[in-house]
C-alpha cells in the first residue's frame, strides 16, 4: 500500500485554525532559528519548547509546514528546501518516516542513502538566504527568546573552587556511566580531563574509538551556570573533534552535559539552538 506523506494530508497554516495549524506558526519561526545556526532538533526536544507534552503530534504540524511550502514554492516559482526535515528522530538521526513517504523513489533508500539525501537537503536549508522573507511572507515574527539575562548571567559567572556536591556529582558518573545513558562498558579515562587549551571536562569515557565526555552541573548550579555549561559544551566539543582529527582519530565524539536537577524551562531554546546532548534530574 501507498503511504502519503504527512504533509500532503495537511493544510498550509495560512489557510485555517485547526490546532496543528496554529502550531505550525509557532514551529515556523523556531525551524527558521535552527536553519539559521544550521542545527537539527530532535522531535522531543522541539516538542518540550512548544509546551507540546507529546512530540508525536508534531508529524501533522510539519506536515502543515510542508504544505505551506509547497504552497509557496508554486507562488514565487522557486524552490523553497523544506525545512521542516531538521526536525529528526534520536535513534536514528532523520525526519520520521512521514517525511519520505509521500516520495516514492525515496521510499525504498537503505538507512545510509537517506542519511545522505537528508544531508543534501539541509546544505540547501542552511544556504537557503530568504527565511526572512519566508516569515514575513506568512505574516510572522523571527523566534526571539529572551535569553540576554541567562546569557549575561553565564558570562558573568564566577563558580571559585569545586563544592563538595559538585564533586560527589561529578564522581557518581564516573563510577557508573549509565546514569548518563551510557554503556556500562565504557571505560573511565579520567576526570577533570585535560585538553590542549587548558580547560579540563569533568569526566571522560571512552568505548572503542569514541569518546563521551561528560560536563557536570550538580543541584547547587542555578540558571546563569547551566547557561554556562551549554557554551562550554560547546567549547569542549569543538577543541575535541580538531585535536582528534589532528591525531587521525576520526571517531565520534559526543559531549554531554549532565544536570542533577531539570533544565530550567527559559533554556531549552538555548539548548536547541546550540544543539547541546542535555541530561537532566540525574539521581544520584
């Protein structure tokens, strides 16, 4: 049996009420954010930001996006990239299968050919120079989440020497990776791991040729340090694949940052727009 794409059973968002219709305008500007610091977002992490409790009910909202773009594409006579396909499943890295449904010669691809398919598709959402005009042209504002407090904050802050809980924190991961979502297997190669730039990451693992690398916030980190945490992770992320790929060690690296408490709610923008591998309420 044929399977429709989500998108063509939805409407464009311009052309009702419906709710997957008004959600498509709040995810609008959120997609265009994510295309704009070239970043994929997972279902569930895009669905948190929206107050949207179950992410599945984001296929008929993309849909509406893709529509909208479809309308779109036929009234400038160009093409538009759907960026609706940044939006990607945790476990397997793509847009879910209503995506490449409704595209029969894509139907049939091996995991490996999509990948490369959907690869292709965001170098045209990223070099895509009118989201701008998209917005302006459904009538819709820029995402413009107010961070400056938290990201003055994170500037500003100054954590002294490492608490007694942070150090607790910090060596309960060490003793047992899991509690970061990890195998159990992998082995501790140290904390307060040292890089080439001086900085030190709290814990690092590594499983074969990859390498886990662990940030750690314990319950006395408030919003200003979480914020800080997520630019370092950033950091540490990038100094870590040049000094690898410098040493011919080409395997994965994946940074984390673990939190003892929750994100704080006015940071899950920050964190999908800079894409940072959050873990968060960790009992210890």
């Amino acid at each position: 049996m044929k399977v429709k794409s989500t998108q063509f059973v939805c409407d464009p968002m311009f052309t009702g009420d419906k709710l997957y219709q008004k959600r498509a305008r709040q995810v609008m500007p959120l997609l265009v954010r994510q295309a704009t610091v070239q970043k994929s977002v997972y279902y569930k992490e895009l669905a948190a930001e929206m107050g949207m409790p179950n992410a599945r009910n984001l296929n008929f909202v993309l849909g509406s996006v893709g529509a909208t773009l479809d309308e779109l594409n036929a009234k400038w006579g160009e093409k538009i990239p759907h960026i609706q396909s940044l939006v990607i499943n945790k476990g397997s890295g793509l847009p879910g299968s209503g995506f490449f449904g409704g595209k029969d010669k894509y139907t049939k691809l091996t995991k490996m050919q999509r990948d490369a398919f959907i690869r292709g598709m965001w170098t045209d959402i990223f070099a895509y120079p009118k989201w701008d005009q998209v917005l302006k042209s459904l009538d819709l504002a820029p995402a413009k989440p107010k961070l400056e407090k938290a990201i003055e904050g994170a500037r500003q802050f100054y954590g002294g020497g490492e608490s007694p809980q942070h150090k607790r924190f910090k060596n309960a991961i060490a003793a047992n990776p899991t509690l970061v979502n990890l195998s159990p297997k992998c082995m501790l190669l140290n904390t307060e791991y040292r890089l080439p730039s001086g900085d030190a990451i709290d814990v690092c693992f590594a499983k074969g040729i990859h390498l886990y690398a662990v940030e750690v916030k314990s319950r006395l980190s408030g919003t200003d340090d979480i914020a800080r945490g997520l630019f370092q992770c950033v950091k540490y992320q990038a100094i870590l694949d040049v000094w690898r790929n410098f040493e011919g060690n080409h395997g994965d690296v994946i940074m984390i940052l673990a939190l003892e408490t929750r994100l704080p709610a006015e940071l899950i923008p920050l964190r999908n727009a800079l894409q940072v591998k959050v873990i968060d309420g960790i009992k210890i």
